[in-house]
C-alpha cells in the first residue's frame, strides 16, 4: 500500500520536526528533571547537567537551574550535615539531589561570567573564591572577585559589589597585606553612602580587625567606639529605629566591643590562632570539610555563610583560623552524608574552647564509627520480666551509658537510664524500666492538652521505645556512640526499636489514654487504696499529681508527697528519691533533706552527677557549712563545664574573706557556660566589686553581712536592704547570686 502526502502537508512536518527536537524537546527534558528531583530520582541529576550544558535551553533557565539546585542550597547551608557540642542538623532535609563541587564548579564559573548580577551572583563569586583560597591560590580567589566586581559597575543593586569588595579585603587581611586592605577599604568608604548602615559598621569592623592584627588593640577599641558613636549620632536613624532594634552589622560591632573589653581586662592575647586536624579513628584525613568558630553568644546558633570564623579542610585534614579574638567558642563541622555515614562525632554539649590564654590553641577531631547494638532490636516484643540490652565492646572503653527513648506524639524523647555499665550487655527487670519517666509533655497550654504517652512512658504497651548507648573512658571523656547517621545498607544495622508486652494495661491506663485524667487519677487512687503493693498504680498517681503540679507551675503538689514518699521507699527509685531531695532542699527542712540525699547516694552507688552535687553544695552554704560547701563546689567546678553553680562558690570565698584577686581567677577559670540562657558575667562583677570596694574601708564587712542574709534565708531583711543600699555593684552581685539555680 501506498501512502501520498501531499507537498504542504510534508513542510509542515519538517517544520514540527526542528520544533520537537530543538524546543520542545529540551523544554521537556528540564520538566522531566524537575520531577525526578520531586520523587527522588537519581537520573535528576544527569537530566539538571545535560539540561545546563543544552544550547536550547533558555540562559534564563539556566541561572534557574543553578540558583535552586545549587546556590539556593549553598545560601541555606554549604554541607549536608552540621555537627557541634549543642546542635546536630541536616541542613537540607528535603533535597533530592546533591552536587559534588566538581560537578558545581563550571556552572558557578558561567554564572560570575555571565550571569544576573543578584544575591546568587554574589554567593556564587564567593564560593569560587573561598574555593581558592583553600587550596592555596590566593591570587586566583582575588581575580575571581575583583572580575565579578567589575560587572557590577553601573548595576542597580550596588550592595553586590560592596559585598564583593569586603571579601576582597578580608582575604588581603588574611594574607597581612594591610596597606592594601586599608586602601581598600579607603575606597569604600568614599563611595558608600553614609547612610547605609551596614556597609559602615562592616568597614569600621574590618578596619578594627586590621588594627587588632597589627596589635593595637586600643586603637581598635577607639575605631569600634567612633563608629558605635557615629551611629548613635545619627538623629534620621534615632527617629526611625524601634526602641532597642539594632541594624545589621552594628550588632557584630557591638559583640567586638565586648570582647574587646573582656580582652583589655583579663590582658588576654588578642591576635589568636585556633588550628587542628580531622580524620577517621583510623587515621584517614577528612579532607574539604567545614570547620565554624561560634562565639559563645552564637553557640547553638544555626551555620551561615558569612560566619566569621570559618575553613574548609585541606587534603589532609588540617585546618587553621587565624586573627580570633579572647573569648569561648564552640567548633562546628559541616560534613557531606558520605563523610558521616556510619560514624560520629563523640562530643558533648559543654565542650568549649578558651581562646587568649596561649597564642595558638591546637584542637583535633577525631571521627568514631557508630556502636553496633545486638539486642534487643528491630521491633521486638519483649514479653519477659526481664531485658536484655548488648552491644558490641568498646576499645578502651571503662563503661557505658544506656539511654532509653519513646515516640511521643509527633516526636520521640530520649533520657538517660543507666550509667557506669561496666560490662557491653545489662539484664534489667521490666520493673525498673517502668519506673523510669520521661517527663510531662504539654503540647498546649493546660493540663487538658498532656501528653499520655508522656505519662504512661515505658508502661505503655502500645507504645514503640528506642534505645542507645554510649562508651567513655574513666575520666568521663566520651568515645562513641550507638546513635548517629546510618544511611546506607552497609551501615544501617540493627534498628534500635522494642515493645514492652510484659504486663497489661488496666482500665486505669486506658482512662489516661482517653484524656480522662480525673478519672484515671481517682482509679489509680481506688487500685491503690484496695492494694498497697499496687506499685503501677502508686506510680501513676505520683506522675498525674506531678502534672497538676507542672500546670499550675507549682514546684511540688503537697497532696502527692505522701504517695511519692511512699513509691520511693518501695521502689528505691533514684529519680523519686531525687524528687523528695529537691522537695526538702526547697522546703530548706535540712534533716529531712540530709536523710533522702543520703538514700539517694545509695540508689545511685554513690554515682553522683555534677548538679546533684552542686545541690548538696547549696545546701551545705545554707545550712552554714561553708568550707565543706566551698570543697564540694570545687568538685562541681570541674565536673560540669557549664559553671552554673560558680555564684554560689564566689559567694562562699567572699564570705570567707578571701581576696577579689583569689575570686577574679576563679571567675576567670570557671566562665558561666549557661545553655540557651543569658550568661552572667561573674569576672566582671567581681571586678565591680573591687572597684567600689575602694572607697569604703567597710566595704567586706558589709558585704559578708548581706551574704550572710543570704545564706540564712533572711528573705525580708535581704529585701530591705536591696531597697536602701547605695552600692550598685554589690547589689548587682547578690541579686545574681540569689538566681543561681
């Protein structure tokens, strides 16, 4: 059979051809990609590179393309994964597609050569550059900045190029070319409109920073006090600016200040230098990973880009950040999933640098692989009256710690079960684990909105609970850990995850897992009453008190202390006892308190931790046992990095009479470290102290006598004397003291 087209009919087909093959076509190949991103496909990425390297496709496209799958990533974090003492973070949770800096680099090269000049301009400028800088070629970094700052002559959005310039000057700063640095900057500032907050208080920083560098540090003092002044001068910005609202950049200035301040007093050295190495326990290098210096203000704070203190490890792991000033700080590092999976970093949430008492600080890395755990795992039901929980044994490991957890509502919760495990496997009663709580969880605002599974914790047959472990060594020194990122067959491993089917729930449970926490209550109460040795009952009724308490913000519900007298003497629970030592200490009943502290001792196997120490610390200071209380706070000093407790021992040592000179190092040797709470600044009013001391040959007596107020809880006398005294330093130095908890 014959087919006839006719002769309009073919043109037209060969103009459709063309049409599919060079617009459509590729036009389809970027929607396809799209998708495959959505649902996770691996082809996405190869579809994104051939789509990018297309001469059919629109530039337009392509500056699209590199700004959501590239620079968008780098702009919301540059690593897969962020690892510190206080947080641990995916930066990326719904990225389906990764690019390797190879597979980056042509395209961030195409976007500085002929791309929009914006915000992704910008970013992608100075991810070449600090590229370059890492691996040594400095003079390219510099070219590769001062070419982009070249396009954006004449471009309306002028920030790109300052932003530009400032990196420039940064990396002149870094190579101590400061004549050019402080040309540079000359040029800036002529240019810059004097208006634009944040370029001045940017160029007035790095103008300190030079001078801090060079070693005048009160010339750079003065340099950030002009410029905080300056500003404070300007009448447009008072007029406009919300009260205590602080622009961009003077905020940075500010924090400067301080440190400067803090460095000028203790005479720290200024021009300091943080350096180390990262690498796998079995000594390969961890090369192009992100090394942070979070200031302690910072620390917990999620990873920028423009984090002052920041490098990129070379091929063998080392890094070195020059130019840091006095202060405490915390390292992040940021890794790709491929450099973590399987392994972890065993550091702790008071980790903390002190930077200014040597000129260099060394501080190495070392990456542990994951804990593999043996039993019990996978969803197993466990329906005996004992657990058995193994994992594989630690090199060097003195004892473990088991961490028990439970999914709860949307979440999961973990805490701390057992410690000083000596041996790599414990078989523990059912028992005890149900008497192990996990807190009163509120979603909402009241008791109506707590969570059951809160309450009921390890009792709940329903419920599905995780376990973990960790190893340390005798000094307390953390090794590795069970929990970490598994993300691939070969790691992956046995799931942490049980049931506990041993026992049944009751009608009482089911009331709670209803929300009907009145009438569960009154049912546990009725179980209780009919049998003493109802222990799951006593136990959920001291928990349900306790979230009366929790809601009316009440330290202890007076109603449950009999019943939770009663559960800590038939269960020697360490937690229920510890509650009854909280209760007494509050209560400042001493004999009682002395008694449950001491019961406690026992349930713990004489295992204290730092802040049950610091509490039997307090106590000993209120009941005026002070130089066995200043012992003992010496202990929790070097127990828990966090110095919390270091008001109370300055406290004590001054009222001893010792020195402001012996109470300034201490101050300075044990810095309040408070997590996620404003910090008190114990050297300084201390410091505050001195000086106003110097006036008044009564001074000490005077200031024993309010400390012994304290001591003695003379509460009224105490606030009398607040009202009337004319001595703001000492005034600020007891209330300071009075909040430490």
């Amino acid at each position: 059979m014959k087919i006839k087209i006719k002769v309009k009919h073919a043109a037209l087909i060969l103009i459709c051809i063309p049409l599919i093959v060079f617009v459509i076509g590729p036009q389809l190949q970027i929607y396809i990609a799209k998708k495959q991103v959505e649902y996770g496909q691996a082809a996405a990425k190869t579809k994104l590179l051939q789509s990018l390297d297309s001469s059919m496709i629109l530039d337009s496209q392509k500056w699209k393309i590199i700004q959501n799958y590239m620079l968008d990533d780098y702009m919301a974090g540059q690593f897969d994964v962020y690892i510190g003492p206080a947080f641990s973070q995916v930066s990326h949770p719904d990225r389906d597609v990764t690019f390797t800096w190879d597979e980056m680099y042509p395209y961030l090269n195409m976007y500085v050569t002929k791309g929009p000049i914006d915000e992704y301009f910008a970013s992608a400028a100075k991810q070449l550059a600090v590229h370059y800088k890492t691996i040594g070629q400095v003079d390219k970094a510099q070219d590769i900045l001062q070419k982009a700052i070249e396009r954006t002559a004449g471009s309306s959005d002028s920030w790109v190029g300052q932003e530009l310039q400032l990196e420039q000057t940064q990396i002149l700063i870094e190579q101590a070319d400061y004549s050019a640095a402080k040309q540079l900057l000359q040029e800036m500032s002529k240019s810059n409109d004097p208006e634009n907050d944040y370029f001045q208080a940017k160029i007035a920083q790095k103008k300190a920073e030079i001078k801090l560098r060079q070693g005048h540090v009160q010339d750079a003092y003065k340099e950030v006090q002009n410029a905080l002044a300056q500003y404070e001068e300007i009448p447009a910005e008072k007029d406009s600016r919300e009260a205590d609202e602080i622009p961009a950049g003077y905020e940075e200035l500010l924090s400067l200040k301080k440190s400067l301040q803090t460095a000028l007093a203790q005479q720290s050295h200024i021009n300091n230098t943080v350096k180390g190495r990262i690498v796998y326990s079995d000594g390969t290098p961890v090369a192009n990973a992100g090394v942070f210096l979070q200031a302690e203000e910072d620390a917990g704070s999620s990873i920028t880009p423009d984090e002052p203190y920041q490098q990129t490890t070379d091929a063998d792991g080392y890094f070195n950040i020059s130019g840091v000033l006095p202060g405490s700080y915390q390292i992040t590092i940021g890794l790709s999933f491929d450099q973590i999976d399987g392994w972890t970093w065993p550091v702790t949430m008071d980790e903390w640098i002190d930077v200014g008492e040597k000129k260099t600080f060394t501080y190495d890395i070392t990456l542990q692989k994951l804990i593999d755990i043996k039993s019990p795992v996978n969803q197993q039901k466990i329906t005996d009256k004992h657990i058995l929980f193994s994992w594989e044994k630690i090199e060097g490991a003195d004892y473990y710690q088991l961490n028990l957890g439970a999914d709860i509502d949307s979440g999961s919760i973990s805490t701390v079960f057992k410690s000083y495990i000596t041996d790599n496997q414990i078989k523990v009663p059912a028992e005890e684990v149900y008497d192990h709580p996990l807190g009163v969880i509120f979603p909402g605002d009241d008791l109506s909105t707590v969570s059951p599974k809160s309450l009921l914790a390890f009792t709940n047959t329903d419920n599905r609970f995780s376990w973990s472990v960790e190893a340390y060594r005798a000094d307390g020194e953390l090794i590795t850990r069970s929990n970490g990122y598994r993300l691939d067959q070969d790691t992956m491993g046995n799931l942490p995850f049980f049931y506990l089917k041993e026992r049944s729930m009751t009608k009482a449970d089911q009331l709670l897992v209803d929300k009907k926490l009145k009438k569960a209550l009154a049912a546990y109460q009725s179980n209780y009453e009919k049998d003493p040795d109802d222990i799951h009952s006593l136990r959920m009724i001291v928990r349900l008190m306790d979230a009366e308490s929790s809601d009316k913000h009440a330290t202890e519900n007076e109603k449950s202390i009999p019943y939770l007298q009663a559960y800590a003497e038939k269960t020697n629970s360490p937690q229920a006892i510890f509650r009854l030592v909280e209760y007494y200490y509050e209560k400042q009943q001493w004999g009682a308190f002395n008694r449950w502290f001491n019961q406690y001792e026992a349930a713990a196997d004489g295992h204290l931790e730092s802040y049950d120490q610091a509490i039997y610390a307090s106590a000993l200071m209120k009941q005026g046992k002070l130089k066995e209380a200043s012992e003992q706070f010496k202990q929790v000093m070097k127990l828990d990095n966090s110095h919390r407790f270091i008001g109370s021992w300055l406290a004590v040592e001054l009222y001893e009479g010792k020195t402001f000179e012996h109470a300034l190092a201490i101050a300075k040797e044990y810095p309040e470290r408070p997590f996620a709470d404003e910090k008190r600044d114990w050297f300084y009013m201390v410091q505050a102290l001195q000086e106003e001391s110097e006036t008044d040959s009564h001074y000490r007596e005077e200031l024993k006598e309010v400390l012994g107020l304290y001591f003695k809880n003379k509460d009224q006398e105490l606030s009398n004397w607040m009202k009337t005294a004319d001595k703001p330093a000492m005034k600020e130095f007891i209330r300071a003291v009075k909040d430490v908890s």
